[in-house]
C-alpha cells in the first residue's frame, strides 16, 4: 500500500484481491495467493497496467512482456498487502503466511472474519445480507464503548433497530432518559417530532460516573 493519490485505484484492487485470498483461506482452511487472483481480475490488470516509475523508464514492451510483468505486479502486491495486515495485527491476525500459501489458524468466526465476510458479500442491501451492516454497527457501538472504559453503557439508536428494543427515535430517546435521568430529547418549537427513522443518530454511550450523579454525565 502506498500514501500517493496516484495509485489509489491500484491500492484499492490490491485491498480487493487480498481480501479475497483470505476469504478462500477461510473457506477451504488454504489458498495459493497466486490462484486465488481470479483470471478477470488478472485481465483487468493487464488493461491498466503501468508501473510505478513509468516517466522515469521505457515501458514500449512487447505484449507478453506487459502481461507477465502485470501479473507479478498484481500477485506481489497482493502477497505485500497480507504481509502488512500480518505485522500490524501480529497475533490477533487470524491466518498464517507460508510461502504462497495463505493457511486459516482461527478458532471459528471472530470479528476479523466478520468483517471479511462484510467486505466480500456480493451485496449489504438485499435478502439475508442486509443484516450485515446492521450487525456492524451494533458492534462499533459497543466497541467504541469498550474503548473509554469496561463499565461503559451503550444504546442502540439506528434504523431498523432489534425486534426487542425501543421501537422509534423518540422511544429510544425516552428509554435513554429513563436510564440516565438526564439525557432528554425535546425538539425545538416548530419541528416535527418524527419518531422514523434514527435522525442521523447510531448510538449514545455512556461512562458510570463514581457517585451515581445524574447530573453532568458525559454521552457521546
């Protein structure tokens, strides 16, 4: 991965195909970094190939020439971009590098391979995959909550919301009032108190303060 502009659709490829090696590794407990990068893909980067210091060099090459030099370019970034998510997660990342060969050493479905899944989903808007981006977001909720402090709470405000929570804004705002003593949704005169939708807001948390005051509490 590169910090230059100019690369950005190539970094964003490279992004794709690493995430589809390792939903191949997930899927079959293995896969060869080199065979997992489909054939259109390897076409696709043929058309656009240009390498990284093209004004500084001849690119008038034969045919093969480009397309052997497109195929490595693509399969090395590829092979870069799980040798980077490996160091940055070291121990947490849930494959194992050897080779040409990407190996699955997790321990069934953690949040790493929620988020393959999200990422690789032929779609987020239709059938059963719709639920995808709505579990997502009740997990940054309560990861963002975790990360101020283990006591803190969290309340889910996003549209659609669980069968069992409240059932519009203005009944998760109630619910979080009740909870708090504080936080109190009123709007202004004149505009309408939808009760559709979520207003833009995802979810509150909320630290425990240490004398149970209700007065002054921190939300975010």
């Amino acid at each position: 991965m590169t910090n230059n502009y100019r690369y950005r659709g190539r970094d964003q490829r490279t992004t794709v195909d690493a995430d589809q090696v390792e939903k191949e590794a997930y899927r079959n407990g293995t896969s060869s970094i080199d065979q997992a990068v489909s054939d259109d893909r390897l076409a696709g980067a043929v058309e656009s190939f240009s390498p990284d210091h093209a004004d500084d060099m001849d690119v008038s090459l034969e045919s093969w020439q480009a397309d052997d030099l497109a195929v490595d370019t693509l399969i090395g970034a590829t092979h870069e971009e799980l040798l980077r998510r490996a160091q940055l997660l070291k121990g947490l990342y849930p494959f194992e590098i050897d080779g040409n060969t990407l190996r699955y050493t997790g321990d069934g479905f953690g949040i790493y391979e929620f988020l393959l899944c999200i990422c690789t989903a032929p779609t987020i808007t239709k059938g059963g995959y719709v639920r995808l981006p709505r579990l997502f977001e009740r997990i940054v909720g309560h990861t963002s909550a975790s990360y101020f402090g283990p006591d803190n709470r969290c309340l889910h405000f996003g549209s659609p919301r669980t069968p069992e929570g409240p059932a519009g804004f203005a009944d998760a705002a109630a619910l979080l009032a009740e909870q708090t003593n504080e936080f109190i949704w009123k709007p202004n005169n004149g505009l309408d108190p939808a009760n559709a939708g979520d207003q833009g807001v995802d979810f509150v948390f909320w630290p425990p303060l240490l004398d149970n005051r209700s007065i002054a509490q921190q939300f975010f």
